[in-house]
C-alpha cells in the first residue's frame, strides 16, 4: 500500500514533523496560534480536521502556505472516500 492510498492524518503530520522535533505541545502551539487549546488537541488526535482557518494559522506559525494544510486533509479524506465509496454502479457519461 503506498502513502497515496493510505496517508496520514494531518494531525499526525503535524505531530511527528512539526510539534515534536520542536518540542511544543499542542496547548503551546493553540496558544501561538491563537485558538483553543481543544482544537490542536483533537487535531493531533485524529478526531477532527484541518479547516481554512486552521490552515491559514499553521501555515503562518511552520512558514508553509495553507496548500500544504489543506491538500495533506484532502488527500487524507479521499483515501477514506475511496475505501468507502462503491462507485462501480456508475455509468461515466460521454459527450456526443
């Protein structure tokens, strides 16, 4: 299985490439940031997501673009999409 079809949760990326090697918390980074403690929280869980809003604040914090954010959920949720999704009774329509 490659990382395509199975890639992390942002909340993890966010975890193990950022928070850990510097050696923040989640309450230390929700403080930077500006938001609730609970929302880095369960964001590093894996129970909630990122949004535009939180993209934009990570993006400035780690000197990414909020792409980067957004594309990492992205990806995350069509993966999950993808195993769920039985799309095979679709007729794909052509143009005439």
């Amino acid at each position: 299985m490659t990382l395509l079809e199975n890639p992390m949760h942002p909340g993890e990326v966010l975890k193990e490439l950022y928070l850990d090697p510097l050696e923040i918390s989640a309450i230390g980074l929700a403080k930077r940031l500006g938001v609730p403690r609970t929302r880095i929280e369960r964001l590093v869980k894996g129970t909630t997501g990122i949004t535009p809003d939180t993209a934009l604040r990570l993006a400035r914090a780690f000197n990414t673009t909020p792409a980067y954010w957004m594309n990492l959920q992205t990806n995350y949720d069509m993966a999950l999409a993808s195993k769920e999704v039985d799309v095979s009774g679709i007729t794909p329509l052509v143009a005439a």
